[in-house]
C-alpha cells in the first residue's frame, strides 16, 4: 500500500508550467503559504497531479497554495493560498 | 507559432529521436536532435509531449543525462502503467519525432562554480540528473571532491554501471542494492538508514553540497537523515520522482 503522499511530486515537475503561467524560471521563487506562514521555494513545495489540474501544498501544513487547470487551451490559475511569492 | 516565440520563453520544438542505448532491461537513453538547442545546466529536464493519432496529448518530464556542452540526451525507465514511458523505451526508433520543451529547471542545478563538497544519492532512476552533474564536473575538469550514494534493487538495475565504476576522476561511489546482491557483493545490502549516511556522507563542518533525486519516499527518507546529521536545509537540494510501485 502505497501513502498518498509518497505520489506527491515536487516544484521541479511543473517548472515548464510555471513558466508558461508566470513567463519566467520560478522554482526558484519563495512563497509563504497564507495558513500557517511557512517559507519555501517553489521546487520544495508539494505538487500533486490530478487528472484535471496541478494543485500545490505546503509542506508544513497541507494548505493548498496554488491550483493550476488547463480549460480548452487556457490555464485558469489560483494562488490565494500563497500570502506571497517572490 | 515558431514565428511568434519570444527569446527567452518556452516554446515546443521538434526533436528528431537519434542514437537509442539500452542502459538496463528496463531503462533506455535516447539522444535527441533539436535544432538551435540552446544548450542546459546539469540537473534540469524537458518536458516531452506525444501526441496520438486521435489527437490526445500526453506530457511527462524526464532529467537530461548529458552535460552541458554535450548532445541532448534523456534516460528513460519504463514503468508497468505508464502512459508515455513504455513508448519511449520499447517502440521509439530513431528518426522518430517528439516534441520537446526546455531546458527547465533553475533550482536543481549545479556547476564547478558552486563548489561543494558534493553529496548526490540516487534512487532508482534518480541517478538521471545526478549523473549529468558529474559528467559536467568530469568535462570542466573540477577537483571539488564528489560521493555518490545510489540505491538500486539489484545489480542489474543498476544505470550506467560502467561509468559510474570508473573512478579515474576521484568521485567516490558507494552502491546500495536493496533486493538482491551478486555473489561475493561487499556493497550496502539494505534500503539508505542514517547509519549508511553517517558513514558516506561529508562532514557537516566541510559545508557539503547534497543533491538526493528518486522516488519520493525516498527522497523524503534520505532529506530527514541529512538534516538528522546536522546538514543545513538550505544545503539540501532534492527532486521527487512520485511513487514508482516498488
């Protein structure tokens, strides 16, 4: 039995994405997530792949930071769970 | 839209699939011919995308094995549900088509400049990326000391056997094989545990450099056991390649 956690990808494997959404390298880029304020870069968050979308957690507490879905050639991008990314 | 691209951002390109190498029963490396490749950093991937004849796409990442400087190459493993792997590593022929995106990847890098020592532990097919960053010392010419840890099933599994055991550069490499081990083996025999990092891994007080790749559980394993010796979480560069089913 495999834990679902031990599916979860990290922030290196949606570096094309990040770069097609934000136009720049940004797995380098630090985000606080806006639960539990913990700091991380972009490669070192969670990052789960459904078959709908890329949903991205803090590791520290497992709040959903930022959501990316492709819709008929547009990616729609949610990051209300980031207090910031730079 | 290659009229349309902007310098700088990521477009598809077309590669031309060249020389197919058969590492392991399982792991294929396949050059790949991309016109103005704009050349990569160690430790960056592509994303490649194959498009079936009903249209419906398929994207993965896969680690360039090559270094910089060298002819783009990516090695593949083949998993059991894969959608994309068995493709590349059973049907793919040279002179066949993909497409690929890239380079990606500005985090889980590294270069002679950012010195070490450097500590890189693999697992499975987490050598990828690993492999091209020593590659890329050997090509340079650096003298930064280098360990690898790599953890496989069995000797068979083991990626790049005969250039990793060339030890002509001063890269010290240690195996673990966790299923089963050749007559005679003197390597690890077990899954990585903190005792086998204490005993491969560069003193914290050296200001190591580690690099882990592989499977998650993994990675995740061998990030603990670092910080467990004392190694600074800023030190700690890791890549997770999800669950394989092992």
């Amino acid at each position: 039995m495999i834990a679902l956690e031990d599916f979860a990808l990290d922030g290196n494997a949606i570096g094309g994405l990040l770069i097609e959404v934000f136009g720049t390298e940004m797995t380098t880029a630090v985000g606080t997530c806006a639960s539990c304020g913990a700091i991380s870069q972009v490669a070192e968050l969670a990052v789960y792949r459904p078959a709908l979308g890329t949903v991205v957690r803090c590791r520290n507490c497992d709040a959903v930071l930022m959501t990316f879905v492709r819709i008929r050639g547009i990616i729609c991008v949610d990051l209300e769970g980031l207090a910031s990314l730079t | 839209m290659a009229g349309t691209a902007v310098r700088g951002r990521l477009t598809w390109q077309t590669a031309t699939a060249g020389s197919v190498n058969d590492e392991t029963a399982t792991v294929r490396t396949i050059g790949l011919d991309v016109s103005d490749w704009p050349g990569h950093r160690a430790g960056q991937h592509v994303d490649i995308r194959l498009t079936a004849d009903d249209g419906y796409q398929a994207e993965r990442a896969y680690s360039i094995a090559s270094a910089p400087g060298e002819p783009l190459a990516i090695t593949v493993e083949r998993l059991d549900d894969g959608e994309v792997s068995p493709y590349l590593t059973e049907e793919l022929q040279p002179g066949d088509l993909l497409e690929v995106r890239g380079p990606i990847g500005g985090y889980f890098v590294w270069e002679p400049a950012f010195g070490g020592p450097l500590l890189l532990l693999a697992g499975g097919s987490g050598i990828v990326p690993l492999r091209a960053m020593l590659r890329c010392r050997r090509s340079a010419g650096s003298s930064v000391p280098a360990r690898l840890l790599y953890s496989s099933r069995s000797w068979e599994d083991v990626i790049y056997r005969s250039e990793l055991d060339d030890a002509a550069d001063g890269v010290e490499v240690f195996h673990a094989l966790t299923r089963s081990q050749p007559p005679g083996w003197a390597g690890y025999a077990r899954r990585v545990d903190g005792q086998m990092l204490a005993e491969v891994a560069w003193p914290v007080a050296q200001g190591p450099l580690a690099y882990v790749c592989g499977p998650t559980s993994f990675v995740e394993a061998v990030a603990s056991g670092l910080v467990g010796l004392g190694y600074p979480a800023g030190r700690i560069k890791t890549e997770r390649f999800g669950a394989t089913g092992q």
